[in-house]
C-alpha cells in the first residue's frame, strides 16, 4: 500500500526535470490577458 502512493504522486519520467511556476503567477497571467483583451476589444467604447 506504501508502494501505490509513492507511484501515485510521481510526475512521469518526462516531467520530472521541468520547473513548473507557482499557482499564483499562472493565475496573475491569465487576469493580465483577460484584462488586455477586454482592453482591446472595448478600448473604443471607454475612451
């Protein structure tokens, strides 16, 4: 039983080297370009 949770957590063997960025700043992005859409398509409508 010890066994399966040490396999369920592993990454897969491609995986284990890449660095993955924190949550948050995945998170940060994703405001930024849905602010910067919005910005573009409605721009006209604000100024």
């Amino acid at each position: 039983m010890e066994n399966e949770d040490k396999n369920k957590n592993q990454r897969p063997s491609r995986m284990i080297n890449i660095a993955f960025p924190k949550a948050k700043y995945g998170f940060y992005i994703a405001i930024f370009i849905i602010a910067m859409v919005l910005l573009i398509l409605y721009g006209n409508l604000i100024l």
